[in-house]
C-alpha cells in the first residue's frame, strides 16, 4: 500500500528542489536525498519501505536542527542539513512519517 504525502510535506520537498537547484545542498548531498526530494515534490505515493527510510532518516537527523543555518533568518540559511531536512519532506515529513505504524 502506498502513502501519499500531504501537501505540506510535498511544499518543503519543492523549496529543497529550489535550493538545490541554487547550489545550496552541499557537496555531501546524496543521490537518495535528490531522489527523495523529487518524489515527494511531485507528490508520488511512497511505499512502506520509504515511509520505513524517511522515519530513520528523521531520527538519526534531528539534531541537526540545532546546528547554525538550519532556521530560516540565521546566518548561513539554508545549510546543507536544512536543504536534506527538507528534502525529506521537512517538519511535516517528520510528522507525518511519525504517525504510520507500519507493525
């Protein structure tokens, strides 16, 4: 079964498609993160396996959230680990992916 994401998710995954355009994703940023990032700009349904890689993502990746260039208006907005924040659908992402149980 697939997961559609919402509309929120799909908004954040579009501002990282802009960004990365703008060269802002760093020279880290992985193929995975672009693919991620299409997908859920175009709003494509996600499969369980995805859902599974966006809530380990989202774990692993929170504390980025406190590094500088992550909130938008400080110095160095947006850092590469906002750009794959967003990438993978942002704080809605996480929400979202949050409330699926996949058990």
């Amino acid at each position: 079964m697939g997961h559609q994401p919402p509309q929120d998710v799909q908004q954040a995954a579009q501002r990282a498609m802009r960004w990365i355009e703008d060269g802002k994703a760093g020279k880290g940023f992985t193929d995975t993160g672009r693919r991620r990032a299409s997908q859920l700009a175009d709003g494509k349904e996600v499969s369980d396996e995805v859902v599974q890689k966006m809530q380990a993502y989202f774990a692993r990746h929170s504390v980025d959230k406190d590094a500088e260039g992550f909130k938008n208006g400080t110095e160095g907005f947006p850092s590469p680990g906002r750009v794959a924040w967003d990438a993978w659908g942002g704080d809605p992402g996480e929400r979202w992916v949050g409330t699926i149980d996949l058990d």
